[in-house]
C-alpha cells in the first residue's frame, strides 16, 4: 500500500469529547511538509463519508516499558507540522492493554500556553493473526465520519494515532447501573443506525483495490467468519477441550473423539441457524468491555453526587457516552427483544 494523505474532516488534534466539534468540514493540511505522501480525495474511497487520515507505512513504533519514546515523538513531529519542538512533548503509557501498547501524548505550546492531545496505539504483535488491520483502520474512518468516533490521524506501520477522548472508562459493575446502561444501549443504537455496515465492506474493497491493487484478502466480513477463521487458529486447549467433553449431552457433536475444532464448528452453526434469520445484521462494537465505554468527568462527578430527573433527561438528549477501541468492529446480528412473556 503506498503512502495515502486523505481528504481530511480534522486537521489538528483534539482533546475534546465532543464529537461534533471534531468533524468541521474541509481539506486536511495535515500532510503538509511530509515526504513520500500523495493526495487522494477521500469520496473515491468513502462516498459519501467525509474522513482523514494519513498513512506512513515505513515508520515502525517498537513497544517498549523502558519509557524511551524518542522515535514516537519524532514521528508526531511528522505528523504534525506545528509541533516543532520534540521537548514539549509528553508521553504517558497506559497499562491494561490487552493486544496492543496506547500512548497518551501531549504537545505544550508555550507561546500560547495551550495543550494538544492525541493518542498512539502499536499493534500487539502477532494479531493481525486474528485481527484485520485494514478493516479496523477503514472502520474508524467512517465511525469517525458520523460523529461517533475521534478523529483518526494517521496510520503508520504498526499502529494508529487518533484523538482522545476526555473522561473515563467504566468499570465492570457499573454496565449495570440504572442511570448508565440506557445511555450505553442509546449510543449502541445510534451505532446500529447511523453506520452502514455495506458502506465498509465497499470502501474496505476499494481501499485495498487502490493500494493493494488485489482483491479483498479475507472473507471475514461478518461475526460468523470471523469467529469460524479463529476456530482453524484455535490449538487444542486442555481447559476447552476438557470443558467440551464435560458437556457432551448438550452439544451439537456427541461423538467423544470428535476434535475441538469440529465441536465448535457445530455449535457456531447451530448459534448462526438460532440467530442469523430471526435479527437484522449491523455494524457491532463486538468488543464492549467496560473498559471500552467511556463517560465523560461531568456525568462521573454527578453520578457520585447523585443524578435528577432533569439530569438523566439532559443526558438522553446530549448522550455523553463514547466508545473506543473497533478492533473487532463488524456485521453482527443485533439484539432482538423476546417476545416471550415473564
């Protein structure tokens, strides 16, 4: 894939979580100044969806816990052409990860006394495996086109940098307070309706035709592939297998030497004919840990303080809710309500 400079919604980074505020229309100039990148308006990849990003494929971002972070902040440097002085740039490494290293990196202007915001996230190595980066990259891309996601930045060879996101994460016992989970299933709603789960898969293939100049590489494009493509990776796990053989009533393969890999290709064919025809499919998080939904410092402080009527009513209209991390991003079956009476 050669170097791509889009036509950009953003040009600068942001630390707001307002959305809106992030996605002025407009011509990115954001690549100003770098080397060995071209223009490409962005309608001949995304249609009707207006993005940014710019891509370096030959910068390469070694994860390290040794806090030397010299090479990110000179990459930033490319990426932003106003930040110019590489001693104004903080660099703060989150922990908890699970298949990547995330940067919080800040650029002071000391003229203006002013902050900027962004954050780098490297690739864990060896899950693109299981994770396919381009259909990640792309599907930021349009989140961020309708004003559900931060500003996406640039890709670089292994990893990304977009904007961040003011607040903080949930933990795992609030998905299930009274006052968060219907702001977190009105965000999810918004999800199912405004991204056009077709639109990705399109501009996913013309992003590869224009770059790649080959076809898709992977037929993972919806929950069923992709859970079927990790079953062929899956090895024979002791715990799996031992769970597997523990249930051999109410699984769909009854045969005690079956291998693990054919029991669970059963029983994802019986969770698809239980599913796939009875709900619509749309374009899913598939990975909403709390740890993924975010809620903004003004809804934490009041939910300590104790949320009004008036306030929950304010929220479901200015829903501060946001949801990051689309590694897994892709077409999934939606809920349903049951019909069933209790």
């Amino acid at each position: 894939m050669s170097s791509l400079a889009a036509s950009a919604t953003a040009s600068q980074p942001n630390s707001g979580s307002d959305m809106e505020s992030q996605s002025a229309s407009g011509s990115s100039s954001l690549c100003d100044g770098v080397p060995g990148t071209h223009s490409l308006q962005t309608s001949a990849l995304l249609n009707r969806y207006a993005t940014h990003a710019l891509y370096l494929p030959n910068i390469y971002i070694e994860p390290s816990n040794t806090g030397n972070h010299e090479e990110t902040k000179k990459m930033l440097c490319t990426i932003f052409p106003h930040w110019n002085d590489e001693s104004q740039i903080s660099v703060k490494q989150f922990t908890g990860g699970i298949t990547n290293m995330l940067l919080e990196c800040t650029m002071y202007h000391p003229n203006t006394e002013s902050h900027e915001k962004v954050l780098v996230r490297t690739y864990g190595r060896g899950t693109g495996m299981i994770i396919d980066r381009d259909r990640e990259f792309v599907s930021h891309l349009v989140i961020n086109s309708v004003n559900l996601a931060p500003p996406i930045h640039a890709r670089f060879g292994n990893g990304l940098v977009y904007g961040f996101i003011e607040g903080r994460s949930l933990e795992f016992t609030e998905l299930a307070d009274e006052h968060l989970y219907p702001l977190i299933a009105a965000k999810l709603g918004q999800w199912h309706q405004q991204v056009q789960v077709d639109a990705i898969e399109e501009c996913l293939a013309k992003l590869r035709r224009e770059f790649r100049g080959s076809k898709p590489e992977s037929n993972a494009s919806d929950l069923w592939s992709v859970i079927s493509n990790w079953i062929q990776l899956l090895p024979e796990i002791e715990g799996i297998t031992s769970s597997c053989a523990r249930n051999i009533d109410i699984r769909e393969v009854q045969d005690p030497h079956a291998s693990l890999g054919d029991v669970l290709k059963a029983e994802l064919a019986w969770l698809r004919t239980q599913l796939h025809s009875k709900s619509p499919s749309v374009a899913s998080h598939c990975d909403l840990l709390s740890g993924n939904v975010i809620i903004s410092e003004d809804l934490s402080d009041k939910l300590k303080a104790g949320l009004s009527a008036s306030d929950m009513e304010y929220y479901m209209q200015h829903n501060p809710i946001a949801f990051i991390d689309y590694e897994y991003m892709v077409k999934a079956p939606r809920a349903q309500k049951d019909p069933t009476p209790y």
